[in-house]
C-alpha cells in the first residue's frame, strides 16, 4: 500500500514539471516570433536628396552687452560726506547733484584768495569791474612816478638855462641834475612794481578760481545722464580725493561685443546690420550696426572682437545681458544641404542613413551652418545621394535595416531596386 501511494506521489509530481515546462516555453516562442516580424518588416521612410544650392552666408555668433559710457565717480576734494541723494538703479541726467561734502573749509579758502586779490586790485588803483590795467603808466604809483619826473626835468632844464646865463651856482645845477636822474629811477622801479602786481594779480586771480572751483566740487555731479549701478559712500563717511562714490553707466544706446571667426573676416564689415536676440525678449529682435573691428586675430582662438551699436532708447536691454547674433554677409556659396531632421547625433557624432537598395547604411558626415529647416553638409555624402527619415514618429533606423519608400503624403512605393 505504501507502494501504491509513492507511486501515485511521484506521477502528480511529473505531471506538475512537465506543465511548468510547457508554460514557460510558450511565451519565449511567441516573443521571438515577433522580434523575428519586427526586424523583418521594411521601415517606411522618406527619401530625400542631397542637393545642391546656393546660399548666402550668415555669421552665427553670441556674446554680451557692455554699456555705452560707464565711469567710476570719484570725489575730486577731501571732507565730509553731508548729503547722498542717489542710490541703486536711479536714473539720472548730466550735471545732476548725486553727493554733496561738507563745503564749509572751501568757502573759507575763497574768501580768503578774494581778500588778497583785493588788496592788489587796489594798489593797482582797478576800480570794480575792472579785471586788469590795459595800460601800465595809468597806476596810481606810476603817475605820481611820472609827475614827479616832469617836475624834475622841467627844474633841471631850467637849472641848466641860468647855469648858461651865469644866474646859478654849478651846486645848483647839479642838485637838479640828481634830483632828475632819482626821479627817473623812481619812475622806472614803479613801472616794475605795477607789473609785479599785475602778475600777482593774475597768480591770486588763478587761486582765487581754483578755490571756487573746489568748491563747486563738492557738489559731486553726473558726468552723463545714465543709471546709478551702485553707490560706495553714506551720510557721515569722510572721503579724500578721488575716493570712489558712485558707479554710472550710460544705456540709452548699449555696445554689443562678439567674437568673429578668421575665415569669416571677409564676410563683415564696417557699417553691416547685426540682428540679436535675448533671453529675456524671445519674440523680440533687435538691431544694431557693426562700428569697430579689431584689427588683430586671437591666436588661441582664431577670431578677432568686433563691436556694434544697438540703439535702446526703451532700456529693454541691460548690459551684461547675454545676446545670439545673426549677420548676413554678401558672400554667396554652392553647398549641399540636407533636411535637418535626416541627422543623427549620437557621442558627439552627426550620421545619416543613406539608401542602398532596400536598405540603408549608416554613414558619418560633418556639417557646417544650418539653413533654417536644412543644413550644409561639408563631408560624408555627395550630390544625388539620397538620406532616409522615417515616416511614422517612433520608428528607428538602423545600419542594414530593410526599408520602403514613401512619399510625403505616406502612401507606400516599391523598395528601391525592385
């Protein structure tokens, strides 16, 4: 009986393993049934020639806005800080108050420098108004110089007449003699005396105008109309000759600077429209005007800086901004082109699939600039070849892959080569 029960154990058990078998060889059957009809059935593709055509060269490039003016202003007298009236992001116009120092010390200094320019304006006898003696015999101390002269050559004259006529002692003649010969040195030291006063003068005329000009200094103003990018001083701080205190650009009108490709140099010039675009304005193209070029090229590089004008009279750009620049050129070229979407990158490489009979093989091709939907290819395929792009979105091609053609409205054509 024990027999009979081991028996029976050992046939469910049998049963049981070759069930297992049988389900678990079914679903690999079937799944390589259908990889095999996969692989197998033609890729329904677009076959698109490589051709030919002429195009007008563009310069792509990228770069930053700088502002057209920018200056660090600096404080040209030493004192005390009193007044900030500008801060970040203001907008100022030139000669607009930004910081005022202490000008108490200044206006003492130009009191001073008016005091003794004063006091030779009047040894000079210059009434108010008058700047300066437009004749130096009409000072005061020159015309009682030359008053004095007259008299003594008028008595020495006559001295010399009665000294003839026998009527004066020879003591007498000479008394009038010395009397002239001092009256003409007299003259002469006070026509030197008015012209050392007169460069006097002008040397307290220059300080007298430095002193106010340091004083109008401390009025620190905008050198341009710009904003405020930052200020460096507070209320309080003292400060010292050309101390820093506020930083202003200009941006009415902003420097676009880019870097230009050698082999691109014959392909801008002076004067030549640049349109740019920005981040910040997708939708929105601006313009601008190549107005200088560095004559040298960057020998690490190979490009050389170029520089254009772009007009931002409603301060949509801001400097710094970063911008993607299109330049059309002159320069026309016979290139071949391909549909965009026929390529395929993969490790940093471009391939197509090119149609060979019934299928394609994959090859490698290096492109150049991108033509709206197409771009040039300078290697890899020749003109009258023809790339394959699959129809139905999903598909992927693959080297050796059997393929049909269809056209662009996707009804099926024959395999080439049938």
């Amino acid at each position: 009986m024990g027999s009979d029960r081991t028996n029976q154990w050992a046939l469910v058990l049998l049963v049981i393993g070759l069930s297992g078998v049988s389900c678990t060889r079914q679903p690999g059957q079937a799944g390589e049934g259908r990889a095999l009809a996969d692989t197998s059935r033609p890729v329904a593709v677009e076959a698109v020639g490589v051709s030919m055509r002429e195009v007008r060269r563009t310069v792509e490039t990228v770069g930053s806005f700088s502002p057209a003016e920018d200056a660090m202003v600096s404080s040209e007298v030493a004192g005390q800080v009193i007044d900030v009236h500008v801060g970040m992001g203001d907008r100022v116009e030139e000669g607009e108050v930004m910081v005022e120092v202490s000008p108490m010390e200044h206006e003492l200094a130009v009191a001073q420098q008016q005091a003794a320019l004063d006091q030779v304006r009047a040894r000079l006898g210059l009434n108010d108004g008058e700047t300066t003696l437009t004749d130096i015999r009409e000072a005061v101390t020159v015309k009682r110089a030359a008053a004095d002269l007259a008299d003594a050559a008028q008595k020495f004259k006559r001295a010399q007449e009665l000294l003839e006529e026998g009527l004066l002692p020879r003591q007498g003649y000479e008394d009038a003699e010395a009397r002239l010969k001092s009256s003409q040195a007299n003259y002469d030291v006070s026509l030197q005396e008015v012209r050392n006063l007169l460069a006097t003068m002008k040397q307290y005329t220059v300080a007298s105008e430095l002193a106010e000009k340091k004083l109008q200094d401390t009025k620190i103003r905008a050198p341009f109309s710009g904003f405020v990018q930052g200020k460096d001083v507070s209320t309080g701080q003292y400060v010292s000759v050309q101390t820093p205190v506020v930083m202003l650009v200009r941006t009415d009108w902003l420097k676009a600077n880019f870097q230009v490709p050698e082999r691109m140099a014959s392909w801008v010039r002076v004067g030549q429209q640049v349109d740019l675009t920005v981040d910040a304005y997708p939708e929105r193209k601006f313009t601008g005007r190549i107005t200088r070029m560095n004559p040298s090229v960057d020998i690490e590089t190979r490009t050389f800086t170029t520089l254009a004008r772009v007009e931002n009279p409603d301060g949509f750009l801001r400097p710094g901004f970063f911008f993607r620049a299109s330049i059309p050129s002159d320069q026309m070229d016979a290139v071949l082109t391909i549909p965009q979407k026929a390529l395929v990158y993969a490790y940093g490489v471009y391939s197509v699939y090119v149609l060979q009979g019934n299928q394609v093989q994959q090859r490698e091709v290096k492109i150049g600039d991108r033509l709206g939907e197409d771009v040039e290819i300078v290697g890899g395929v020749t003109e009258g070849e023809q790339v394959a792009i699959p129809i139905n979105e999903g598909q992927v091609l693959f080297a050796g892959a059997a393929v049909e053609v269809a056209s662009r409205a996707g009804s099926l054509e024959a395999p080439l080569g049938q």
